[in-house]
C-alpha cells in the first residue's frame, strides 16, 4: 500500500494568498480588501472595479479571509461599467444634496452617448454655474479618493434614516424585504441605499462631466468600448420626446417607482393600469397610422419598422397595419431577413461565425431592386429565407398597385444605404423600441436593456426552446450589432414607438425566474443572479387579464395576431425552390 500523505492539524495562517487570473500570486494579511491587492496588481487606467471570486461577483470593499482565486472585473466589461455608473450616480446626490439641500436629484433615464438625464425636483433646474459647482466639489473628492463604506443596518434604523429625509415611499420598499437588516453606503457623512455593488472610493470615478439639458441636466460618463474618455455629445431630440411621452403615461397611470406599481397590485388597480397602458399604446399606434394614410395621399408609400431584439417589431407591424386597414389603406408586409444571402455566401465572408446583424449580411442590391419595382407596379417574385437550411428560396410573387403602402421590418429598416430612389416613392421611417422609465427609487434605474433581455429570455423559451445560459450567451453579440447597426441612426427616424408597459415586469418575473434559476454554467450565473435580484422587487401578476393583442403577448405566448396577415393576395405562388 503506498504511503498515504501526512496530515496534521495546524492553526489558522495569519495570511493569505490571492492567485489572479494571469498566473501572479499575492500575499497579503488575512481580511485584507480586494482592492489593496488589486492596487498592487494593477496600474493601468482600465483597473479593475470588482472581481469574481468562486463565481461570486465580489466588490472590491470584500475582505480576503481564505486564499482564493480572483478574476478582475473591469470598467470594459458589462458589469465594471454598471458598477461605476453606478458609483458615480451616488457622488452626484451625495455632493447635490450637501451643496442644494432643498433639491432631489432623480436620475431618469440614459442618454445614447453614454450617460443618465436628470431632473432635479423641489426647486428649478440647477443653472450652468450650480452645476459648475456641483462638478468641481465632485472632482474635489474623487481627488481625496475618499471611501465609499459599505453598513450594516437594522430595518428600524434604515426606516428612521429615509423618514428623516421624507423618502417615505423608498423607506417602505426597503422594509419589504426579507430578512432584518440591509446593507446602506456611505459617502463624506450621505448614506443612501443602492441596488448594487460599489467602487471601495472616489478616486476610480475620473472620467464625467455635468452638462445642462433642458428641464435637467445630464450626467456623463464614458461607455464600456472605450472606458477611458467621454464620447461627443449627440442629438436625442425624438429620443428625448418618447421618454417624455412615457413620462406622462406613467403620471397618467399614477406610477413613478416599483413601489407605485407593487401598490396597484396589492389594492386591484393593477388591471386599471393595464387598461389605460394598453389604450395609451393602441392610441399611438392609431395616430402613426393616421400619419402614414395622410402621407399616402402625398405619395409616401415605403415603410420601414426597426428596432433592437425583444422591442416587439412583430406585434406592432401587425397592429399598425390594422389600424391601417381601418384608415381604408391596404398594406402588404415585407421581412427584410427574405433577403440574407445563403449560408454558404455568407460563411465565404464571414468565416464560422456568420454575423446576421451586419448589413454586408443582407443582399441589399436585390432588396433595393425588389423595393423599387413594386413600388413602380411590377411583379416581383419575393425570396423566402430558410434559418434551417440556410438557403434562400422563391416565395410568392407580388404586384402592388399604387394605392398600397409596404411595410419593411428588419433592423437595417433605419440605414440610410436601404434607401430608395425618392422619384419611385416617398419613404417614411420608425423606429420601436422598449424604452422603459419605470424606475426602482428616485436614484436607481431599471435598464431598458434588462426589460429587453427579460423578454426575450421568456420569449426564446417559449417559441424556439431556448434555455436562458443560450439567450444569455447570445446577448452580448446581440448588443454590439444593436450598436453598430441600429441605434447609430435612430435619430434618423420621422416617428419612434415605445413599446414599453409599465406593468410588464410584473407580469414577466414568475415565468423568467424559474428560467433563470436554470443557469449552471458560471460564465453566465452571475448575470441570471443579477436579473434575479431585480426581479425581486417587483410583486408578480398573472397573465389572465393581459390583452390578446398585447405587445407583451409577443413574449408570453397567447396573441391573436399569429394568423393575422395583410388582405393582400399574391398574384402567384412559388415556381420552385432552391438556389437564389
């Protein structure tokens, strides 16, 4: 029998070992902080802001008591660049509160080149100088690097704290939780509560800026491609104007927070809002249509719906065009992914991993020349793109008059390049997108990318037998073709359609958790944990009283507009399939 190997018992080492990713190993005293270890071990501008240690996502702040392997998480990846929106968010309220005590600062919404708009409540929007002073005191202690500490206190505490400062309405929702205690941050004497990790102080947080907006202010910090400068400031005006149009659904609805909604839940109001929600919608909808048969009569008669994944593109072609039939115009539906080349066109450009969401991906030469013959009233054999097969075969072949509108979905539908020759006809653009403003308090958001992401997890379920690890694994791709392809030209659509219900994460969260309770893999536990974490402040709703026509229905299953296809009949079916 071999020797076995000796073990003794010994006594706990006063020091520990902290082996990274890239191979180095440190040594440091036991409870040490990550962050004095990782100050150590890097000095780059792209530093790290929290680790993953055990396939736990750890703050910085979290002592080392046991020797562990650590992965850094940076300001490039997804959950670097939250935590420092995040940590910066804090710095302002903490610095606006100490310099304008009569103002609250609401962080509303976030702004296409990187940043939060902000409202300031109780007294007029800080002027150009106020925020000059705001900036300059927030630089001031991101020079000091001054701590962020994180507390442990005790619900009656936390409850006396908000009391204190008249945040009633968070005060409750915090006590709602499970459990008798929470855990609060503090910074230069301000504690407050937020939905996440912190950076361990104020010295990670150097790239911003305050800009005046109207009604506001923005507040600007750098995207995760390229964390280490701000990017130019953009336009948003139509982007501006939904979510002030959203803005004023929700003040409709009588809801500004997660709280609001949870109440209308618990009291029965909860199908008031879904009414009103769904009338809201269906009257947008009737007055793009509205707009679209007037534009008719001046010769408009192209088109185009776009939008990122999960913004319900599908359920809103098929309402607008009823609500186009009921203005007496006869639309004929067109899906701009009939024209992707063939698998093995595209493997020949793209290699082993085909990028569908690049326009080099779509035979956009035939799609121009398509487009414009059935606007000119010639017959047109449509192609019909097989995914399984990856083949493009012939479909029906189509002969418009002159009085019918096409409608062209697909996420190019913004692209100047799909673009036709404006002496055929008059082209109109829209863009659909779920552009959520229901927030959790006055100082944490709810990403319209989660609500996004949320969706299309319970979607991919549902229709195509997705496990959520698949849907979580796609996302990241999914995100940069969005921002490549789509968001770049949103500005340049004539009308943009918000899809987002403020009810709809309510109704979501029981068929997604289960889903997302599923994730093994670590790569993608920790965002499943995330997603779950912000699910947990929402009361759940069935899905009985959801309308059948409900945008959200495109997600959940149950529409009755799956067979809802325009009036217009082909003039001819396919003569044969095969090559393109």
């Amino acid at each position: 029998m071999p020797d076995e190997p000796r073990v003794r018992e010994t006594t706990l080492r006063d020091r520990v070992q902290v082996l990274l990713s890239d191979g180095r190993a440190f040594d440091a005293p036991r409870g040490t902080p990550l962050h004095a270890v990782f100050r150590m071990a890097y000095a780059d501008d792209n530093a790290p802001v929290a680790a993953i240690v055990d396939g736990e996502l750890r703050e910085l702040a979290w002592p080392v008591v046991r020797d562990i392997e650590a992965t850094p998480v940076r300001l490039s990846d997804s959950d670097g660049m939250r935590i420092y929106s995040r940590s910066l968010s804090f710095l302002l309220v903490v610095v606006a509160s100490q310099l304008f005590p009569e103002a609250a600062v609401r962080i509303d919404y976030s702004v296409p080149q990187g940043g939060y708009f902000c409202l300031v409540e109780n007294r007029e929007p800080f002027t150009s100088d106020e925020l000059y002073r705001i900036k300059t005191r927030m630089m001031q202690l991101v020079r000091e690097d001054r701590p962020i500490v994180r507390h442990r206190l005790s619900y009656e505490e936390v409850r006396a704290l908000f009391a204190a400062r008249g945040e009633e309405a968070k005060a409750r929702q915090l006590l709602e939780r499970e459990g008798d205690h929470l855990h609060l941050y503090s910074l230069d004497g301000v504690s407050d509560y937020f939905y996440g990790y912190m950076v361990p102080s104020t010295g990670i947080l150097r790239t911003f800026s305050l800009e005046p907006f109207p009604k506001g202010f923005i507040l600007r910090f750098p995207r995760r491609e390229d964390p280490t400068k701000l990017l130019p400031s953009r336009k948003f005006t139509a982007l501006r104007e939904v979510f002030d149009e959203y803005g004023n659904w929700l003040s409709v609805l009588g809801m500004r927070d997660v709280g609001s909604l949870n109440e209308a839940i618990r009291d029965g109001r909860i199908e008031q809002v879904i009414l009103v929600s769904e009338a809201l919608h269906e009257k947008r909808i009737a007055e793009i249509a509205a707009t679209l048969a007037r534009k008719l009569r001046d010769g408009t008669r192209l088109v185009f719906i776009a939008g990122p994944s999960a913004s319900g593109k599908t359920t809103f072609s098929k309402r607008l065009a009823i609500q186009l039939l009921a203005n007496g115009v006869h639309p004929f539906p067109l899906e701009m992914d009939d024209y992707f080349f063939p698998r093995d066109v595209l493997q020949d450009r793209f290699g082993a991993e085909t990028d569908f969401d690049a326009l080099s991906a779509l035979d956009v030469d035939r799609l121009r020349e398509d487009l414009a013959k059935l606007l000119a009233g010639v017959p047109v054999e449509l192609p019909r793109y097989d995914f399984r097969t990856g083949k493009r075969a012939c479909g029906a072949t189509i002969r418009l008059d002159e009085t019918q509108m096409l409608l062209v979905e697909g996420i190019h539908g913004l692209n100047p390049e799909l673009s036709v020759d404006p002496s055929v006809a008059g082209q109109f653009r829209i863009f659909v997108s779920a552009l959520t403003q229901l927030n959790l308090d006055m100082h944490n958001r709810v990403s319209t990318t989660d609500t996004r992401l949320i969706r299309r997890i319970v979607r991919d379920a549902l229709y195509r037998g997705y496990a959520a690890a698949g849907t979580l694994s796609l996302w990241d791709n999914v995100r940069r073709g969005e921002k490549e392809n789509i968001f770049p030209h949103q500005e340049g659509a004539d009308i943009m359609f918000n899809s987002a219900l403020g009810y709809e994460l309510s109704v979501l969260k029981p068929l997604v958790e289960p889903l997302l309770l599923q994730v093994r893999e670590p790569e993608w536990r920790i965002e499943a944990e995330r997603l779950l974490a912000l699910l947990r402040w929402f009361d759940p709703y069935h899905t009985e009283n959801i309308p059948k026509n409900s945008i959200l229905r495109e997600f959940i299953g149950g529409s009755n507009l799956h067979e809802f296809a325009s009036t217009f009949k082909p003039t001819a079916g396919c003569a044969a399939e095969g090559a393109p």
